[in-house]
C-alpha cells in the first residue's frame, strides 16, 4: 500500500516543503511572447537561484504568462519550451522541480516532468469537474495516472488542485472539500492542493484542516501565502509562492529577494507539521 507521506518526504527530503513559483515569460506561439527561448531560460534560472539561496526548498514551473490559456491541451512547441527550461533548471539548482501546464494539460506536464528528471507535477480537475475560465474540465485522473504508467513515469508525484482558483463549483456544490480530498486519495493522488478564490487570495486555514482530516494525503496550501499568514497553515505540509515574492505582492512583476527572504524565514520559524 502507498504511503504518501512517506513518498512525500522521499521527494522533498524533508516533511514540509516551500516551492518556489518559476512563472516563465509567455513561450513561443502564445499571444504574449516576446523574447527568445533562451532569454525565458536564463531568466528562469536566475530566479531559481534566487528562491535556492532565499531558503527554498524546491521549486515549480509553470507557463502562467501563456495566457489565455487552452484548455486541457496545449502544443509541442509548449511541451518542448517547458522541458527545456526545467532541463535547465535542474542544472543550475540543485533542489526538487515540479511542472504545471496550463491550463489543465496534465499529460503535457508528465510528459515534460519526465523529459527534464522533475520530481512532481500540479495537475487540476483530477477528481470532480469545474468550470475554469477556460470552459468546462472534466475529471482526469483515469487516464492520467495510466498514461503516467505507460511512460514509466511513476516516481513522478501528483499534487492535485480540490475545489481550486478561478473556477465556479456550483456543479458540485454537493460535495465538500473533504469529499473531494478523499475522492482524490481513492483515485490515487500523492497529495492535494488547496487555494483561494483567485491568484494570491489566501485560503481558508480551516480548510487545510479539513482536507488534512479527511484524507491520508499530504496537503498543500496554494494560493495566498505570506510571512504574516503562513503560520496560520501550520498543519499544511507545503506552501506553493508566488504573489507575495513579486514587487509589490503582483504574480506578473520580477521576483523580490527580500521578500523572498522574508516568507523563507518564515517557514523556517514553523513547528514540525
């Protein structure tokens, strides 16, 4: 039987992570892009070494300037795009990478994880559909996790987002945050994800409790993190930044290494989950 927790310790080398959001500049073919592949990678790597000296203790990908977004897809030159900046990452920083493709491209993200030696993948709509900005996504994780196995990607974790950002829940409104963290455990998650309403919006601190009690799943808080909240997630076992490290707490401007600094010390002062 999985053990999660364990498994989550193995990939962090530790039983509370802080990751440090990589947002690459808008990619090739996306209606944004401006500068040239490597210009996106050297920048990428500069702020990796950032977060890595800050305190950090792992890091995560995403294509968040690629905006708007396809929905549950995107193209090979994405794919390509994304592995060659993690391939780069990893090379420079020596600390756990993980790969999130938006939007909902969650084959794409295993598939670049698994090209560049990441160590784990942010994935969305694993259990229960949501309407996202993008339009309607339906659940994933059949096909993802046998897609997963058909590529030997197996030691290639899956955080999944429940209940996440920027998306209408009505459709199940029904099912709790709870059920549907142990929707995502029975259909074999390595841990779950949970947010507020929006891009650094914070979370409800019952939430993590909640989805912390129903499930035997590691649980990560996603959204919303600052030096003066993150004690209130004491019991999350990792916090994913992005906002509050940016000048003036906006995900779209240059890192901050002072604030950068000041959510590394903060975690730093937190108890053992």
């Amino acid at each position: 039987m999985r053990d999660s927790l364990r498994d989550f310790v193995e990939t962090f080398q530790a039983p509370r992570a802080l990751i440090g959001m990589l947002h690459a500049a808008p990619l090739p073919g996306t209606p944004h892009a401006r500068d040239g592949l490597e210009a996106i990678i050297d920048a990428a790597v500069t702020e990796a070494r950032v977060y890595r000296d800050a305190g950090f203790t792992a890091l995560l990908l995403e294509n968040m300037h690629d905006r708007p977004y396809l929905k549950g897809h995107v193209g090979p030159e994405v794919v390509a795009s994304m592995t060659a900046i993690a391939r780069e990452v990893r090379r420079a920083v020596a600390l756990p990478l993980g790969v999130q493709v938006l939007a909902a491209a969650n084959r794409e993200a295993v598939a670049v994880a698994l090209a560049s030696g990441a160590s784990f993948v942010r994935v969305e709509a694993f259990a229960f559909a949501h309407v996202a900005d993008e339009g309607v996504l339906e659940a994933c994780a059949g096909p993802l996790l046998r897609y997963r196995r058909a590529v030997g990607a197996e030691h290639v974790r899956v955080f999944a987002d429940i209940k996440k950002k920027h998306a209408a829940h009505a459709i199940t409104a029904d099912v709790s945050l709870a059920e549907t963290a142990r929707a995502a455990e029975f259909f074999s998650a390595d841990g779950v994800i949970v947010t507020g309403a929006s891009t650094g919006a914070p979370c409800a601190p019952d939430d993590v409790s909640e989805a912390r009690d129903a499930a035997s799943l590691p649980v990560l808080v996603g959204s919303g993190i600052t030096p003066e909240n993150m004690a209130r997630y004491v019991r999350a076992h990792g916090f994913i930044v992005g906002s509050s490290v940016k000048h003036g707490g906006r995900w779209d401007r240059a890192l901050d290494p002072a604030a950068t600094r000041a959510v590394a010390e903060a975690f730093k002062a937190l108890p053992p989950p």
